[in-house]
C-alpha cells in the first residue's frame, strides 16, 4: 500500500490541507493512521482515476439524495447534531432566500423518516455519522410531513388557497401507508380520504396538519416531525397582492393545529426570510426556538463558509479566483460566522468564474421599488449612502413584517437585513432582545442590485449619467441646466423641504461615478464637516467637493447663496483630507436649491 502525505492527498482531492487534516481526525478517510505528528493516508482513498470527471455543481438542486449523489455537496450534516444537542420543540430558522434552506430541510426528511429504503447510506460518508450512536440512532425513526411553499406565488387568495390545498392532499398521498392501516378506523380512514382527494373546505386545510400527525402518530405508533420549509413565501405574495389578512388567518390556524400543543408532534421545522411573529401566527407558541441571522446557533450551515469556498476553488482547479468571489459574494455574517451566498458561489464557477449578480435574478425586488416609493428624505439618503459604501448605525428587528415597510419607515433596514440586501458589520445588543447595529451592503453584488434597482425606480439612470458627466468636466452651467430639468420632471412642490432632501438627490445622482471615485458624505475634513466628497480611485482624476445650501426665502439670490457655499469649502478648508491623499486638482462646487431651482458655483 503507497500512502500519502495531507500535502498530497490534498493536491488529488483539490481541497485544503487544513481539510483533509480534519477529515483524518473525523475518521472521513478510511485507513489512514498517525505517524509522529503527521497523518499518512492510504491513496487508493484519495486519488481520483485517471480522467475521472469532477462532480457537477448542484444548481437549482435541493433534494439532499440527488445532491449527495450526483452533485458536489457542501456537508451540512452537523446541523442534524447541533439540533440533537438540544431538541427544542419547534425550530424556525429565518435566512435570504437561496441560502440552502429547503436543501437542508430536505436533509432532515431524509435523516429522520421512517421508510423501506434504507436511507442511511447517503449518510454514512457524512460527519454526523462520525458523531456517534446517540445521533445516528434517530436516523430513519421518525413519520415526517414536509411541506414546502417555496413556490406559492400566485396574485389571488383563490389561487393561493388552492395551492396550498393541493400540497397539503399531495401530502396526504405521499402517505398512501394510512390507506391501508390496521390501527386507523374506518372513519379517520374517511377523513385521510377527504385531504387526499381535495374534497376539502378551508377549515379542513387548516386542520390538516393536526389530522395528518394524529394519524401517523397511530399508524406508526411514534411521534411526528412536521417541516414547514419557506412558509413566509405565500404571505409575502398576500402582502404584494392584497390579500394579506385572508393567508396571515389562515397560516395561523394551520400551524396552531399542527405545532402548538399537539401530542402528536416530535419536533417541527420552519424556514422562511421574516419571523412574521408580530401578526400572531404563532400566538401563544412558547415552544418556538428562532434562530435569525444575528444568533449564533446553526450560523454556518446557512450559506457557505470561507473554508467550504476554498474547498470548492481548489476541487474545480480555481484557486486564484478566491480574491474576487470574496469581493462579489462574501460579507455576509450570520451569528458570528462569516458567510458567502452559496446560490451565487456555485453559479460563479459553473459560469467559468465570470462575476455577475446571480442572486438579483432568483427572486421578486419588488420591495425595493416599494421602500423607494414610500421612504422619507432621510431614509433615502441613508439608502444613498449604503449605496456609496457607507455604514449606517440603525436599530434592527428581527421580527419586521412586511406591512411595517410602509407604516414605518425605520423598519426599512431591518427588513433590508433579514432579507439579504444588508450585512451586520457590528453589533450593539439591547435590554427588549432587539439590536442597534451598524450595516452596510455585503458586496460588489448587491451593490449592484441596489445601482439598478434604486437607480431605475426613481428614473435617474440615464439623468444620473449625464448629470457625472458635467460633474466631471466641472461645467457648472451644465450641472445648473441638467438639475433643473431633472427636478422639474422628477420631484414633487413638496419634496424640497429641506436641505437633506437634496442631499440625498445628489448621492444618488453621483452613484454612477462610483467605479471611479469613493463617494463620501457628511464626513470630517478640515475645521468642519463637507457634504459630498468624491476622492479618486485612479490617479490623473481630479477630486471633487459638494457643499449645498438650501432656502425658501423667494427673496433670496440662489447665485449669491451658492457662491456663499462655495466660501464655506475654502474658509473650513474641506479640502484638507483630499490633499493629504496626494489629490492635487481638486473641484469644488456649491450648489444652492429652492424648490425645483439651482444654482451652481465653481470654484
């Protein structure tokens, strides 16, 4: 027998060393042994035959048999332990959409119910079976019902009514066993045929998890695990398409049935982007475990970690590509982990390790365009500044709901948080469970998708160009002429009512320019505080610096006033920070609004 050295078998594998080190101390790689303090392992373990082809990328893929079959897969199997360690009742785990929720609960199904397949072989090479008989001894134990709303989007409470009455009797077939059961009666044999046939009312649909675990519980004589995997996905759809009282009702009499005080219940699972608790759909649930993106519990089996991405660029032979799929798809942090979107790290390889934003395209931005729509001149500057690379300090619940969006517009960032469009860069835990943190956009990606989004929702994408590019030829005329005629078409009498307001107007305008400049606002320099500053990228470009002033006074010469801020760029000497970077040509401009006027000074 030839054995090889942890370098080598890496070099075979095309993982890590630091991974092949711990799959030799899991008992991963069968006969390897210690020699001093190095490991040796034997090589028909680890080598691939020659010309043998590496495993296709599971895009799209989240039955956890076919990926662990077919696919490259990420194991994600010590989730199974850690929920062993404690066994709350019901466990939800919120997390963005595309972070490998369904393929994880597909995992449970496939770990815990009870079938004639032996199903532990898709185990076996998996790190929960290095664990020990305390945790495999519950594989293939259990009756499951697994019911997924990922794809619950219809535009009526009819058709989402029907929907979901079809899952929930597909359901019911799928446990064709109770059909022929010895220990059910000839009536809870009648009511399985009543769900299985879709000859059910409302009520009946709502009860159906409740009748569903009882009759299992009989047939098998052992409690049910019942997993709800993306059941926020329909009442998102009621929220968008006003029908929001009718599902939020319904969804909570259906898991009250089946998750509260049921006898019949093992464990239950939920998935979903928003904890959705403030509307009581799981009123008086005490037995509720969540785990968010800011707990600590379950934070890296939700996304990708940094080790796993290196794995995966070392086995496709793309080690030098861990730099930018860093810049484009990491930055995310759930608990303390820090986390890559999966669904964009395995699209960027498949593509040949072209960047583009792969996560924009999986699902509805519509909420976005809805922020925009109602947010107020502070919180669209805020956006404006995430949008330039800034952070912002805001205080983020977990439990946002999708009507708060509009009725509040300080719950914006938490949802834009829960949902992925934000990272957490730092934490402050309050005394009522909440949090202050500060956030910012997580990478080139989103950046990207808030660029488009922002920028197309208030129609600037094409004013936004023309108006960087007589920023950049400093042709204050122009920038005079091009504002005018942007506010004259785009702004409301009324949205000019105070200065902030214009202040976020010229962010987002001057977005545009941020692949050449750093964009910063209301930052330190000098003896003051500037209002815009964009300090070069490259060299050879100059600088620039934005003072605004704003009045109401009909009497008061816009010209005059913007000279007046052009004054205050040179007596504060805002300019201080940009020369200390080595910046010599420096723009300095003011810029004095009243209403749907400007006027621009040059200096």
């Amino acid at each position: 027998m030839n054995y090889l050295s942890c370098a080598d078998a890496a070099k075979a594998m095309g993982i890590t060393v630091r991974r092949i080190q711990q799959m030799c101390k899991s008992g991963e790689i069968p006969g390897v042994f210690k020699e001093g303090r190095s490991w040796l392992i034997p090589e028909n373990s680890v080598l691939l035959e020659e010309g043998e082809k590496k495993k296709p990328l599971p895009i799209g893929v989240s039955d956890f048999k076919v990926a662990t079959t077919n696919y490259y897969y990420v194991d994600k199997t010590l989730l199974i332990r850690d929920f062993l360690d404690t066994k709350p009742l019901v466990s939800l785990f919120t997390r963005p959409r595309r972070f490998g929720k369904t393929l994880n609960m597909d995992m449970f199904r496939a770990f815990f119910e009870k079938t004639q397949e032996n199903t532990s072989i898709y185990f076996r090479d998996k790190k929960i079976w290095q664990c020990g008989n305390n945790y495999t001894r519950h594989q293939g134990q259990y009756p499951v019902i697994f019911l997924t709303f990922k794809d619950v989007k219809c535009r009526t409470w009819e058709d989402t009514f029907q929907k979901i009455g079809r899952l929930i009797s597909l359901e019911f077939i799928r446990h064709r066993e109770l059909e022929t059961s010895l220990v059910l009666s000839s009536y809870e044999k009648e009511q399985y045929h009543r769900l299985a046939s879709e000859n059910a009312n409302e009520v009946d649909y709502q009860m159906g998890l409740q009748l569903l675990s009882m009759l299992l519980h009989k047939h098998y004589s052992k409690e049910c695990i019942i997993i709800i995997d993306e059941y926020d996905t329909p009442i998102q759809q009621g929220h968008s398409c006003n029908f929001y009282s009718e599902i939020v009702n319904f969804m909570r009499n259906f898991f009250s049935g089946g998750l509260k005080d049921n006898p019949h219940l093992a464990f239950g699972f939920l998935t979903g982007i928003l904890r959705v608790a403030k509307e009581s759909i799981f009123s008086g649930m005490n037995n509720l475990k969540i785990n968010s993106i800011l707990d600590e519990s379950y934070s890296e089996y939700f996304g990708f970690t940094k080790e796993e991405v290196k794995d995966m660029l070392c086995y496709y032979g793309k080690k030098d590509k861990f730099q930018e799929i860093c810049e484009w798809y990491d930055g995310y942090r759930f608990g303390n982990t820090e986390i890559f979107n999966p669904w964009s790290v395995i699209n960027y390889i498949s593509d040949n390790c072209f960047p583009k934003a792969f996560w924009q395209s999986t699902g509805n931005n519509e909420i976005i365009g809805e922020i925009i729509a109602t947010a107020t001149p502070e919180i669209t500057e805020g956006l404006y500044k995430l949008l330039c690379g800034e952070k912002i300090t805001t205080y983020v619940d977990t439990s946002v709901i999708y009507p708060e969006v509009q009725n509040n517009p300080y719950s914006i960032y938490s949802f834009l948080l829960v949902a992925g469009y934000l990272k957490v860069s730092a934490v402050y835990p309050q005394n009522d469970g909440n949090f202050m943190c500060d956030v910012a956009i997580p990478n080139k990606e989103i950046a990207f998708v808030y660029e488009k989004e922002i920028l197309n929702r208030t129609n600037q994408n094409g004013v936004s160009v023309s108006i960087s590019q007589a920023v950049f030829s400093g042709n204050a005329q122009k920038l005079q002429d091009l504002l005018e005629d942007f506010m004259l078409r785009s702004i409301s009498s009324m949205d000019g009512a105070n200065e902030g307001f214009y202040h976020g107007m010229m962010l987002g305008l001057c977005a545009v320019l941020g692949n050449r400049y750093r964009i910063r606002s209301n930052r330190e320099a000098g003896l003051g505080r500037f209002d815009i500053q964009l300090s070069p990228l490259v060299s050879g470009i100059p600088g620039f610096l934005f003072e605004f002033k704003h009045t109401k006074d009909e009497r008061v010469n816009l010209a005059v006033l913007a000279d007046s801020a052009l004054q205050q760029i040179n007596e504060k000497k805002y300019d201080t920070g940009l020369r200390n970077a080595g910046v010599n040509s420096i723009i300095k401009i003011g810029i004095a609004f009243r209403g749907k006027n400007a006027a621009v000074k040059r200096g």
